[in-house]
C-alpha cells in the first residue's frame, strides 16, 4: 500500500539517505562529492539556490520556483547533515516559535 507522507516525513527520508552519502564514492554521489569539498562549498550551493529561487520568484513564475525550492531545501539538508544536524532539532524551533509574532521572536533574540 502507498501511504500518503507527511512534508516532514519527506524531507527526514531525504536527510537519512543523504547522511549514508556521507562516505561514499564522490564520483558517484552528488552529497558526498559537496561533503568531500567542505561546508564552504555546501554553504555556497545554498547561496546559489536561494539566489536561483529569488529569481525564479521575480522571473519566472510558480513551476520554477518549486523546483528550485527544492533545490534550495536538498542543500540546506546537506548543511544539516554536515554539521549533524537532525531535521527535529529545525521542526522543535518552529514549533517554539509558532503563534509567536515574528518581531517579538526578532526582538527577543537580540536580548539573548
């Protein structure tokens, strides 16, 4: 039977396979080759993807700016997984800051 998943029960198998990249061959998988290269060049890809979503959200309207959404979401999981990140830890501080008014959220983090 093929059960419809949740968005986060996505992106988590996503994260899982991506964490077994991690000592792979990088000549034949595309997360170990951005793992091998170094949190400098995950980094970067991020900034390309979310440049290339900016622009597609200008340019180019709502097909481009899904695909490269996930584009955008594939490298920020790469990031996470590099640092061992777990997708809980993003969801839990969602989660502490649902119905909280974004500037009061802003603002209490520069008192911190």
């Amino acid at each position: 039977m093929n059960e419809k998943k949740t968005n986060s029960e996505v992106l988590e198998r996503v994260f899982e396979t991506i964490k077994c990249r991690y000592n792979e061959n990088p000549n034949t998988s595309y997360a170990a080759q951005l793992f091998s290269r170094g949190r400098g060049k995950i980094a970067c890809k991020i900034v390309e993807e979310a440049t290339e979503t900016i622009v597609a959200a200008l340019h180019e309207g709502e097909e481009k700016v899904v695909s490269e959404s996930a584009d955008l979401l594939f490298h920020l999981l790469i990031l996470w997984a590099d640092l061992g990140i777990e997708p809980a830890l993003v969801w839990e501080e969602l989660s502490r800051r649902e119905g909280v008014s974004g500037i009061d959220e802003k603002s209490a983090r520069k008192e911190k």
